[in-house]
C-alpha cells in the first residue's frame, strides 16, 4: 500500500471512530461510517484494500458497539466482497445507483449485524433496523467528497 493511501486510511478509521465514538445521535439512525470506508476503498483502491482490511475495522466496530464479536466483522468482509465484485461497474453507476447500491451493501451489512443480536437473545427491531442503512446511504455523497479530498491526488484512479 502507498503511504500516502495507508495514511488517509488510518485518518478516515479514526474519524469514523470519533464519530461513531462521540455521536450525540440514537444508534438506530448513526450511520456505519466505517462500513462507509470500507465501500469507498473497495471502490477505488480494490488492489489495496481487501478483506483484511474490512476485517479489522470490524473488529473495530464491534469493540465500540459491544456487539457480537464477529457479526461486524462478517458484515463488513461481505460488503467487501460485494463491492470488490462490481467496483469497476460502480465507477459507470450515476450518483443515485450507487446511493441505491450502497443502501442495498449497509442494508446486508445490518442485517447481518442484526443476526447477531437475535443470537444474544435480543430483541428484534423489524424493519427498523434499516434505518442505519438509509442514513448512511444518505451520508455517502458527503463522506465520498470527504474521503476524495483526504487522499492524494496521484493515487486516486482515473
């Protein structure tokens, strides 16, 4: 990995963990901001990001949530997976198919994540746990022009 594009990703996890850390907003409509990064380096850097990567930051996401250690963590691999598989059909999407596809990846993401939680003997929210997935659909345009302008230039593909 260039070290200009390992030093934006550790910025981003950290800024993802701030949020997600200090977030003053119910965790039914916080966004997955690291699911987020996960989606955006699967995107444009898939030769440098991999499942390895969407490993440890859900190994991340579940030490902050205290969630089921590993439902994060199989969240975060498939929505690599998933977009490592359609990242070069996902540079031709307009703006609004990806919205929907993100949506679609945050959607598996909590489901799974969900699953985990059924597995604790928890509560299930119904439908309600869609709404993390429509928020960070919703935040997507404006974490992408984040994390384009965090990272260099030269290593960002044409």
């Amino acid at each position: 990995m260039l070290p200009q594009v390992w030093m934006a990703a550790v910025i981003t996890v950290l800024v993802a963990v701030l949020f997600t850390v200090a977030s003053v907003v119910d965790p039914i409509y916080r966004p997955s901001l690291l699911g987020l990064s996960v989606v955006f380096w699967c995107i444009y850097f898939p030769d440098k990001v991999s499942l390895g990567t969407a490993f440890i930051c859900g190994i991340i996401a579940d030490a902050l949530t205290g969630a089921l250690f590993g439902s994060h963590v199989l969240g975060f691999c498939v929505v690599a997976y998933l977009t490592t598989l359609m990242n070069r059909r996902l540079l031709m999407f307009t703006w609004v198919q990806r919205i929907l596809f993100v949506f679609v990846l945050m959607g598996i993401s909590q489901a799974i994540i969900n699953w985990g939680f059924a597995i604790r003997g928890e509560a299930m929210p119904g439908l309600s746990y869609l709404l993390p997935a429509t928020t960070s659909a919703l935040v997507w345009p404006i974490w992408k022009v984040f994390m384009k302008w965090l990272h260099p230039k030269r290593a960002m593909p044409r």
